[in-house]
C-alpha cells in the first residue's frame, strides 16, 4: 500500500471517527432538544417543574358543567410508605375550588426524603388543572413513623375544552433519600 | 499499471506471502480480509445457533398455557438476550463477515483499508457478546426487561440483578467494533476501488453496504450514549430518566428508536443488495433499474432518520406528531416497492433456473414484502394502538428478519461458498434445507399474526387459554424451523470440506462473471487477489444505468 494511499484512508477514517463522536455528543443533545420541545408543547408531558403553584384567580363557576376528578395513589418500586387520597373521585364545577386531602405515613424507623410525581390522564388536561397548594410542589421529608394529612387545593379552569368529563390525577411517591443525599 | 503495486512489492511487509500462516495464531492475528471474513461468518453462525436455542426455550415454554419449564424471569431474559444476540451477534456480524469477504473482491481491491483495525473490530465484538453472555451467569439472571431496555423497568433491582453494567458495556463493545467495521467499509468503497470503477458501477451489495455504513457511523454512538445514561441514573444519581428527579422515562423510547429505526434498517439494506446481486445471475438478465435501486437505497437510509416516533404512538404525543410520524412511515413504503418491483421486472421473462440461493431470493422476495405489509398496517397510529405490543408486532418484524434478512444469509451461503472454497454444496439437501424453512416459518410465524389481533401481549410466559392452539402451532412451526437449521450447518462443514466433489469453475454460476469482478477470479479464491487492480470491469449488472 503506497504511502499516499495510507494517508488518505487515515484520513479518512479519522473523519469518520470524529462524525462517530459528535454522534455520541449528539445523543446528549437529545436531552435539551426535548426538553424544548415538550416546552413548545410539542411533546405532552408533566414534570415536577412543570406543576407549579398558580396564585388563587377568581373564576366563573360554570354551574352547567360537572367534571369527575379521579385521584390514584401508587408508590413506586418498594417505597415504604402508605399513601392514600380520602376520596376516590370528586364531582367539581370548572371554576370551584376544592381541597382533598391525602394521607402518607412512613413505615420506617428512619427519616425519608421523598416526592410526589403528578400524572395526569388524559395529558393535555394538565395545563388547565391548576393547584394552589399541593405537596407535590416539593420534596417531603418524613420524620421516622410520621404520618402526615396533606391537602391539595385546585380548581379547574373553566376554559378547559367541552369534550373532558373525567380527569384522572395519579400520584406516584418516590424514596428519594439515597438520591438527595448525594446530592 | 499503478504505483500502488510497485511499491506494495518493495516494501512488502506482513503481507508478502503467498499463503496463510500456519497454525491458530493465524486467525488471531490476521489482517487478511478473507480470513476475517471467514471468523466472523462463522461466529456470526454459532451466534445464530445460541440464539437459536433461547428461541426452542422461549417456543417450548409457549407450547401450552401456564409455566411449564422456565420461571418467568428467566423467560423474559430469554426473550431479551433472543434479541440481543441475535441481532449483535448474529445478523450484524454475519453481514460484516460478508462484506469483508465480498467488497474488497467486487470492487478490485487487495484488501481493506485498514487491516489492524479490521482484525480488532471483530476481537472486540467477540469480547462485547462474551460479556453480553456472561450475564446469564451472574446472580439475578441476564437483563430481561426486552432488548429495548427500557427505563424505569431495566433500573429497578427487581430486574437487572447484577447484569445491567456487563450489559451496558457490552453495548459499548459491540458500538465501537461496528463503527470501526463501518468507517473500514467506508474507507475500503472510497478508496480502494479499480481506478476504472465509478461509484455508478459498483455492484449494488457495495452499494448498499456503503450507505449501510454511514447509518452504523450516525446512530450507533447515539445508542452508546442512551446506555451510558442508564447507567449513570442507576449508579451516578442522575436524573436523565427518573421522573423523581425530574427526568422522563419517555426521552429514553425517543433516544432509543432514534437508534432503533435506522438499525432495522442496517439489517435490512445490505440483504437488499444481496438480493439485488444474487437474482440477476439466476433470472439471466441485467439488474432492472440499477439506479432507482441505488436512489431507493438511500431514500430509505435518510427516511429511517425521521420516523422513530411510530414505534411509540401510544406514549402520548400530539395528533400532530401523531400524523407526522405516520404519513413519514407510510412514505417508506415507495422506495421500497421501487426495490420489490424492479426484483419482479428482473425476473421477468428471465430464463430462470432454480438454485438454492434463487429459491431463498425468491422466497425473501414475497415474505418480506409481507412483513413489508404488515409494518404499513402498523404505520397507522390509530390502529397501532390495538396492534403495539401484541403478538401482532412480533409477527411483523420477524417476517423482515427471518424470512428477509436470515433467508438472503442463508442465500448468500449457497451463493459464495463454491467461489470462497472451491466445492460445490450437496444441492439435494440445500433444497430441502429450502422448502423446510419456507415451508416451517410461515407455520411458526403467521399464526401469530391471528394471535396479536385477538389480543395476545409479548413478552409473557403464560396467556389465557383462548391463544392456546395457535400457539402450539407456532411452537410446532418454531421447532422444525429451529430443527432444519441443522441441515445448513451440516451444508457448510461438509462443503469446506470438498462437498460432492465436483470442481467449479471459477465462474460457478453461469455468466456469472458479467456481472460481478469476483467470478473472474479462480476458484478457491487465491489467499491473495487483485494485488493488480482489475483494467475491466463487468458492466451486466449496471446496463440499465448506461
């Protein structure tokens, strides 16, 4: 193989090489691009950032319209808690504030870090569900065996569209103990 | 004729000899591309035969409802690892072991580009799956969360055991070893070729293998970097995919399917190119439309970019994105139709003979333009909803790899192995060899399509008692399939060593040699071949271009 010969393939190779790692920091980019993307709304989701406190906004009460709000409770993987809402559903107006409460109780003997992570069912009605108080706007710390009651206040916005009449709201708890921790 | 002969003779370094060294080491450290070639066809075989046997497991445990033989941990880590080798293991190398034989022999070249880092591309993809195996091993059992390893599921303790790390790092093995195999392919197509090959002359394998490449070089590292995220969530506390922390288990499907499209189709393209190659020869006619075919090539590439998202219309995207990404699927379906229909125009009104590799061709033809079928009824996002991870999937994409990818693997045997070796293979039994798989993949594989419409989920080892008949038919259909690969080792052993006897020309297959520069060589094909480049080259498969 001539000398000229092995300098081209080097060089080419090598260029290769370099579009292989951009490739590699691409794939990193990725993170932010979606990041974007779910902020133009062009991805759906909820995201503890995303859930933030709305100050109270007198609405009209739209008296003509009942939406059925579902609440789940789940704990993720083997998180030693109990977690339950008081009610299973609630029939609201749009416009009407209203305040559940929902019960956690650490199981164990040692202090938790831990955090609720809202979803909502069907997604796009996130965005008109608005809370003025949740637990979910931050990390919970548990002292060890506390239970606590900790209300939800929200309302819904009377511009939600026609066409919803259920909104389930699942809340998963994390153990976030180890993780904060580190941090 | 060029300097580069001259030159190659005076400062002849490892390769001036005129045959392989002697004894084992010569297959750890040869550079020749022939040898490499060779071991990696042969492990890419004994990799479909491992496999092979996670599928007889995975089958066997299906033949009836309930457990029967396996734990259903140990079922989905089957069903994981099935994928994984077979698609790291199996089909990838198998189609770089044929690229290392065929390319440098089709274009005129003396060998790759770069031969060091040919012979440590396949060690490292050796090393990559040895630990990828090694998992079965380990407390906890190989990862099974499905190949797609998909968070949350593959973080939690409850599923990864001790494997995850092996198996991200496996995934890194295999990534840097098939980038390196890509940019050497590469390399090898732009600079290696007959000073009188235009890239518009070269045969479609080499084509088709060169956009291939570019494919491995973009979304491999991307792949890397979406396993390297895992691991980092699971032992760094990083929250890429933890939605505690803020992260999106979603961005991982976007991530992955980034990859995963254009992967599908780094199996695909270069069993395109083989077909292209091997019906032209039997039909005894030109390749029809020669240049479409080489548009559709990378029509198909540069689609696969742009349409990951159908893999997950069920996540939860905007009607938008929904439509988007179907209209985006559904226009793959005319490059491809372009290919199908100039394979049909080729064969049409040919004098065809019906060898085995042409049977295999054959059969690759109409099957996987099912499987082809099958991906449009999926491209469509409301109906997907009822199809997406259903039995109905896995139908679909087993008809692109096995009667597509695997088939034309299989032809490409049959095809090569008389020029590789000098023998002929016992016909007889590469017929039968034929019409058991055609005849056994179609009972292992349709009825699952019945399965996945009534509802069947995959990645179960239990299912209601309503699926239990197709099962078992498909279990039946599974294990002749699984029984009749057999016949093609016992092909490939018996014709490495003098088959029945019969010399073939150095052409083999008749006017072969008007088609493709490797049938003007001698058969067996010398251990060392165009250390002058060829001043002809044959122009039968690129005459409707001209």
């Amino acid at each position: 193989m001539s000398d000229n010969l092995g300098k081209k393939n080097s060089r080419l190779a090598l260029t290769l090489l370099l579009v292989a790692v951009a490739m590699f920091g691409f794939g990193y980019a990725l993170v932010p691009i979606y990041d974007v993307l779910c902020e133009w709304k062009w991805i759906e989701r909820d995201r503890p950032d995303d859930i933030k406190k709305v100050p109270e906004t007198a609405y009209k009460v739209d008296k003509n319209r009942e939406i059925n709000v579902e609440f789940m409770t789940t704990l993720n993987e083997s998180t030693p808690m109990e977690f339950r809402a008081e009610k299973k559903q609630l029939k609201v107006h749009p416009g009407e504030y209203h305040t559940v409460n929902f019960y956690a109780e650490n199981k164990t003997g040692k202090v938790m870090l831990a955090r609720a992570i809202a979803s909502f069912s069907p997604a796009v009605t996130s965005s008109y569900f608005e809370k003025t108080q949740c637990f979910c706007f931050s990390e919970q710390t548990f002292k060890a065996k506390e239970a606590k009651i900790m209300p939800m206040r929200f309302v819904i916005n009377p511009e939600l569209p026609e066409q919803y009449k259920t909104i389930t709201l699942s809340y998963t708890f994390f153990d976030n103990t180890e993780r904060s921790e580190k941090n | 004729m060029s300097a580069v002969i001259d030159e190659h003779d005076h400062h002849a370094d490892d390769h001036h000899d005129h045959g392989p060294a002697k004894g084992l080491l010569r297959w750890i450290v040869t550079t020749n591309h022939k040898d490499i070639g060779t071991l990696y066809l042969l492990f890419a075989l004994a990799m479909f035969f491992v496999g092979g046997t996670m599928a007889m497991v995975i089958r066997a445990e299906l033949f009836e409802p309930g457990l029967q033989f396996v734990d259903p941990a140990f079922f989905n880590s089957m069903t994981t690892m099935h994928a994984l080798v077979m698609v790291f293991g199996a089909v990838m190398p198998a189609f770089v072991g044929l690229a290392n034989w065929q390319i440098p022999l089709m274009i005129g070249a003396a060998d790759m580009a770069l031969p060091r880092m040919n012979n440590m591309s396949f060690w490292m993809l050796v090393a990559g799956v040895l630990l990828l195996a090694s998992t079965l091993f380990m407390e906890g059992g190989a990862p099974n969360s499905g190949w797609t390893l998909y968070p949350p599921i593959v973080l939690q303790p409850i599923t990864v055991g001790k494997a995850l790390p092996f198996a991200v790092f496996s995934v890194h093995l295999l990534g840097i070893s098939s980038i390196m195999g890509a940019i050497n392919i590469i390399a090898t197509i732009f600079n290696m070729r007959a000073p009188s090959m235009k890239m518009m002359d070269m045969p479609l394998f080499v084509w088709t293998w060169l956009i291939t490449a570019f494919l491995l070089i973009a979304v491999m590292p991307v792949f890397a970097g979406a396993v390297t995220m895992l691991l980092t969530d699971k032992f760094f506390h990083t929250s890429f995919f933890n939605a505690a922390g803020g992260g999106d288990p979603v961005l991982y499907e976007h991530i992955f399917w980034f990859f995963g499209h254009p992967e599908v189709y780094i199996m695909i393209l270069p069993t395109f190119g083989v077909a292209s190659t091997i019906i032209p020869i039997f039909a005894r006619k030109p390749l029809f439309g020669y240049a479409s075919m080489v548009w559709a090539t990378a029509s198909i590439a540069f689609l696969s970019f742009i349409v990951w998202a159908h893999h997950m219309f069920t996540v939860g995207m905007p009607i938008a994105g929904e439509l988007y990404f179907m209209y985006a699927t559904m226009l793959i379906a005319v490059p491809t139709g372009v290919k199908v229909f100039n394979w049909t125009a080729t064969m049409w009104k040919g004098a065809m003979t019906f060898e085995t590799p042409m049977l295999f061709s054959i059969a690759f033809v109409v099957l996987f333009t099912m499987g082809g079928f099958t991906g449009l009824m999926m491209s469509i996002a409301p109906s997907d909803f009822q199809y997406h991870d259903t039995y109905f999937i896995v139908a679909h994409f087993h008809y692109t790899l096995v009667p597509a990818s695997i088939f034309i693997l299989m032809a490409a045997g049959y095809f090569w192995l008389p020029k590789w070796t000098g023998h002929m293979y016992n016909e007889k039994i590469g017929q039968l060899h034929f019409w058991l798989s055609a005849i056994s993949v179609n009972i292992l594989f349709f009825p699952q399509h019945f399965l996945g419409l009534a509802g069947m989920p995959r990645r179960i080892p239990d299912y209601a008692v309503q699926f239990a008949d197709w099962n078992m038919i498909s279990s039946i259909g599974g294990f002749i399939f699984g029984a009749s690969q057999l016949l093609f080792l016992y092909i490939v052993i018996d014709t490495i060593r003098g088959g029945t006897g019969e010399k073939v020309t150095g052409e083999v297959w008749e006017n072969a040699a008007q088609h493709s520069l490797e049938w003007t060589l001698p058969s067996p094909v010398p251990y060392h071949t165009w250390t002058t480049p060829p001043t002809m080259v044959p122009t039968e498969h690129v005459l409707d271009a001209h």
